[in-house]
C-alpha cells in the first residue's frame, strides 16, 4: 500500500511539472498509460478551474474515451497540420534517453505522435529508468495477424530474441491492437545495445508495422517523478 502511494506520488509531480508546459491555445498530442491517465484528469482541472483552451491529438483509443469523459476537446491525428508539443510516458527510459514503450499496445501510434511533432516530452516515475533500455521492460513489435511467425522467426534468427504472443486475459485468443494488429513481446536479457540501429532492423522485417524502441528520435526533455520533486533530463 505504501509503495502504491509513493509511485502515485512520484507520477503525480511529474505530471504538475509537465503541465506547465501546457499553454493556452494549444493542440497537443498525448499518449497513453496510468502515467497519462493521471495527466490527463490533472490537465481537465484546469480546463474547468482556469478556462484553458486546449486541444488533444490523442495516441489510443482510451486516451481518447478518458479526455473525451473528462470534458477535453478532443482531435483526429488527419486534422493537424503540425503538432507543437507531444506527452508521452514509458515503461523504460535509460541514461540516454533511449525509450521502451508498447506495454499498453499503443506504440505505432504513440511514435506517429511522438516523432511528427516538433518536440515531445516523457513523463515517468523513478522506478522506469534503468542503464540500458530492456533490462527491465519487453520490447514489443505490432505485426500483422497473418505475419506473426513469419516475424517471429525472423526476430529469432536475427536477433535472438525469444518472442511471445500477448494473448488477452479476459477474451480468448490475443491481444489485437487499436490498428487491428497482433503484439509480439520479446524480454532482452542483458538489455538493448544500439538500440537505434535495432530499432531501423526490426521495421525492416516485412510484417512489422512498428516496434516500441524510440532511439531515432528522442525527447526533448525526460520528466522524472520523485517522492519529494522531480529530476528533468535532456534539457
């Protein structure tokens, strides 16, 4: 229980210090993850206590269905021309702000978001940061349904790698994606050594639509939450 409420603590600064980013007149993008839910409901207080104008591109369809139940205004990705700032979590971010993300299979459109606008900025509490990327977090790859072996041999031959079909709890059969797609989960043992060239090689398999590495484009800044403040990389 105390250890629940010291990460809801550490989210939660992290989450103030990102909202000062937040100006109004703005069409933001945003990702997904407890981390965002958190910024989200933090974000509609102030759309209701300030009147702040503000707009959300979000990356999943429960970010969507969150802001929309929240009051925020709420856009299509098509209907941007330019994104200004991204908010983004991540289930591992390591000493160079290389980033694991895809646990909430969000991760193709969350580095649609990510990479297209002019900056974005992650959020995280402290137990997400490690020395190298996959010491503590799966990687995971989106595939096409009819692709999955085909690509999992192919991650295996190439890499080593051991993927696991993410099979659902509550239905039978996996996991299928926003997009319509299967995720395959692949534990690194020992972690991600040049994660970016990994990250071009694994979307060069055919029937990959993406992977969770985000190292080709980093964040401009990564906001860490404490118990007692927070801890900004990359400034």
């Amino acid at each position: 229980m105390e250890a629940s409420r010291n990460s809801l603590r550490a989210k939660l600064n992290a989450v103030i210090e990102a909202l000062r980013l937040i100006r109004d007149g703005m069409t933001i993008g945003v990702g997904s993850g407890s981390t965002i839910n958190l910024f989200l409901r933090e974000l509609a207080k102030r759309v209701k206590c300030e009147g702040l104008e503000v707009e959300i591109v979000p990356a999943s369809l429960s970010t969507e269905l969150i802001a929309s139940e929240l009051g925020i205004k709420v856009r299509p990705f098509h209907s941007v021309e330019e994104l200004e700032l991204a908010i983004d979590g991540a289930d591992e971010v390591d000493e160079d702000l290389n980033l694991l993300k895809g646990k909430g299979g969000a991760l193709a459109r969350e580095k649609l978001i990510d990479y297209s606008s002019k900056e974005y900025v992650v959020i995280v509490d402290s137990s997400k940061l490690s020395s190298r990327i996959g010491e503590k977090a799966p990687l995971v790859i989106e595939v096409l349904p009819l692709a999955w072996k085909y690509v999992s041999v192919e991650l295996e031959r190439k890499f080593g790698f051991k993927p696991k079909l993410r099979i659902a709890k509550r239905k039978n059969g996996p996991i299928i994606s926003d997009n319509g797609n299967l995720l395959l989960d692949c534990e690194i043992e020992g972690g991600l050594k040049d994660a970016s060239d990994i990250e071009r090689e694994v979307n060069s398999i055919p029937g990959v639509l993406e992977n969770g590495i985000f190292s080709l484009r980093k964040p401009r800044r990564v906001i860490v939450g404490y118990n007692e403040g927070v801890r900004v990389l990359g400034i």
